[in-house]
C-alpha cells in the first residue's frame, strides 16, 4: 500500500508497518533515509522553541507535483505487483 504522509513521524510509522511512504515532493521514505528526516525535524523543532524563526519547507512547484504524482502512480503499481504475485515457494529440505 502506498502513502504520502506530509510529516516523518508518519512515514516512520507507516514504514514500520512494511507500508510504502512518499515525502510530499515524491521522494520516497525508505529505512535508510527516515531517520535523517526525523533527526532535522527534532533540531527544527528545537529552534523553534528556542524562538529562532526556521521559515518551514518552501512551497511546492509544479515539478514538485509532477513528481509526486509520478512516483505516487508508481508506487501504486509496484504494490499491485506484489499483491498479485505468486506467494514464494517452501524451502524443502532434501536429505
């Protein structure tokens, strides 16, 4: 199943779950790459506690969209992929 979470701690989750994730600009969410997001959304965070102003993420352009939809459609279709392949075959041990 695909997802587009706006937030890391969504994607985290979601990705924990084995669901596939996608960051707003289309980039995908994968193992190696949440932990960093997560990491700059804590000291963000942080900041803006502190009252630093941090600006937030700059808006989405077209190619932004364009890529999400692109690497939404497939996602999709990678999912459908897996659903409908057939289940791996049994080890069977021969002695």
């Amino acid at each position: 199943m695909s997802v587009s979470p706006p937030t890391s701690p969504l994607a985290a989750r979601c990705l924990a779950k084995g669901a596939r994730a996608l960051s707003p600009k289309g980039r995908p969410w994968t193992t190696d790459n949440i932990g960093g997001a997560l990491a700059g959304r804590e000291v963000a965070q942080g900041l803006r506690a502190a009252g630093v102003m941090t600006g937030g993420p700059a808006p989405l352009t077209r190619a932004d969209r364009s890529r999400f939809l692109a690497a939404l459609d497939a996602e999709v279709q990678a999912a459908r992929r897996d659903a409908t392949a057939a289940p791996p075959r049994p080890w069977v041990a021969f002695e």
